[in-house]
C-alpha cells in the first residue's frame, strides 16, 4: 500500500480511539504502519528510514521511543538499518527505546530450522553485535519458538522479536515476548508479556516479611539508582541484580538479625 486512510487505519484497530503514522510500500513489500490508542499518550513526532519508522511519544510523564521494523532481506541494507538505529538511539537519549518487527535476521542457529545455516554466520554475529551496540535487551521468548514459517511448513525461522531498553524491563515489568498462533500472514504476531507475578524462577530468594519494614522500598530503589554498572543492556540489568542481592543480605542483618537469605517457615518466596 502506498497509503493509508484514516478510515482503514481505524478499522484495523477496531474502533475510533487511534491514530497512526504510515511509511508507503516500495513495490509490493515494506509499507509499515504502526497504530495507537489515541486517548492514552501523545505523540511528539514521527519519522522514518529506510526499514524502520518511528515515533516519539509521551506516556506518564515520560518519553519513549518505539520503533517499528521492516527489514531488508539484503545484508548490505541490514547493516545500514542496524547502524542507523544505533546512531539515533546515541544522539537521543531523552527517553526509553523500544525496537520491534520483521528484523530478517536471527541471532544462532537455533532460531531458525529447515533452512541451510552455515552460510549465515557472519549476518548472525553481525546482529547479535548490533543488540550489544544499540545497549538494548533481547527479552526471553515465550509460547512458540519461531515466528515466521514458510508457505510448505517445512521452514521457519524467529525473524520477529522486540528489544527493549532495561528500564523499560524493570519499569513495565516486562518478563518476556509471547508468540502467538499465525492468521493470514506467513508471521505471527508478537506480544510483549507484562505480568510482575510471572517471573518465573527468581533471582534470588525473596522474604515478604521485608514489605513490614517501612524504610524497605526505599532502601532498594536508593541502592538500585546509586549502582553504576556499564558494558550491553543485559549485562547491566543482570549486575545489579547480583549487587542488590548482596546489599539485601546486609540489610537484612542489621533488621532482623538474619543473614541468610533462605526462606523461613511461614515466610513467603
């Protein structure tokens, strides 16, 4: 489509509370729309690239940038995509960043089957490298392992994916990415899953007694802000778990006369 209405734009997301922001098709491929509730945020700007498209949006007094992804099947064209998010991303730094859609790349071989994979190596690296660079998150996947399949079933690849900014991990609490069951197209949708009760195994062991202390929260999000850690996106979020851990085992000492993290009986986990 080399354009959208408001009209159409309205009956894709099944009601008049949206608004959208549209880059044409080249051809028969690459037209990306990407759909809002219009009532919920407020939208700074819009802009576009080859493969990608843009917004700036506020939402609860902060801003965030969510970028919606079309790729190229054309290495040459992916790196240029991949180096011109990293730009953007370095030279606006106002806001959380938010990367999702058809990426056209996968990290290892396991994400993609049916297919040969040995001559792919180098584009592999190249975008787990991009990952490391733009120092964004690859959320752990959820529901079905891949999220595109060839017309014949007998191929099928995890070319969909988000990554995210680690403080929108912790802030949303986002604790993974769900792919869903095809419809029409040969890709299925992608959801970010955010649910603080999921989390599955946890980091380390939790006592609900702590939320009796009234200086607890504020003690952790003290320490989680005074921590400085650098280095890829995952890296960090993964530190400073490690660091309040270690930070909790103090505190609990010195409030309740107990080291050991370990959980007591009537006490949850």
């Amino acid at each position: 489509m080399t354009h959208v209405s408001e009209m159409e734009a309205r009956s894709f997301w099944g009601n008049d509370d949206c608004d959208f922001s549209f880059s044409k098709s080249e051809g028969m491929s690459g037209g990306i729309l990407t759909l809002w509730k219009d009532s919920a945020l407020s939208v700074v700007l819009s802009f576009s690239g080859p493969g990608y498209l843009g917004v700036k949006v506020s939402w609860r007094n902060n801003f965030y940038y969510c970028i919606n992804v079309y790729s190229s099947c054309t290495l040459s064209l992916k790196r240029s995509l991949w180096k011109e998010l990293v730009d953007l991303k370095e030279k606006y730094k106002d806001g959380d960043w938010l990367l999702g859609g058809d990426f056209n790349a996968i990290k290892k071989r396991s994400e993609r089957f049916g297919t040969s994979t040995s001559a792919n190596k180098l584009e592999w690296r190249e975008f787990s490298n991009f990952i490391e660079d733009v120092g964004m998150i690859d959320v752990p996947c959820k529901g079905k392992k891949y999220s595109w399949f060839s017309a014949n079933g007998k191929s099928k690849s995890r070319l969909d994916r988000f990554i995210l900014d680690g403080n929108i991990v912790s802030s949303w609490g986002v604790v993974g990415q769900f792919i869903a069951q095809r419809d029409v197209s040969d890709h299925c949708p992608v959801w970010l899953v955010v649910d603080k009760e999921d989390w599955g195994p946890k980091p380390f062991k939790f006592n609900n007694e702590w939320f009796n202390n009234k200086d607890f929260t504020c003690f952790v999000e003290e320490e989680w802000k005074a921590i400085k850690v650098s280095g890829r996106g995952d890296f960090v979020f993964k530190e400073k778990f490690r660091i309040v851990k270690d930070r909790l085992k103090w505190w609990n000492k010195v409030v309740f006369g107990k080291y050991d993290l370990e959980v007591e009986e009537g006490v949850g986990n």
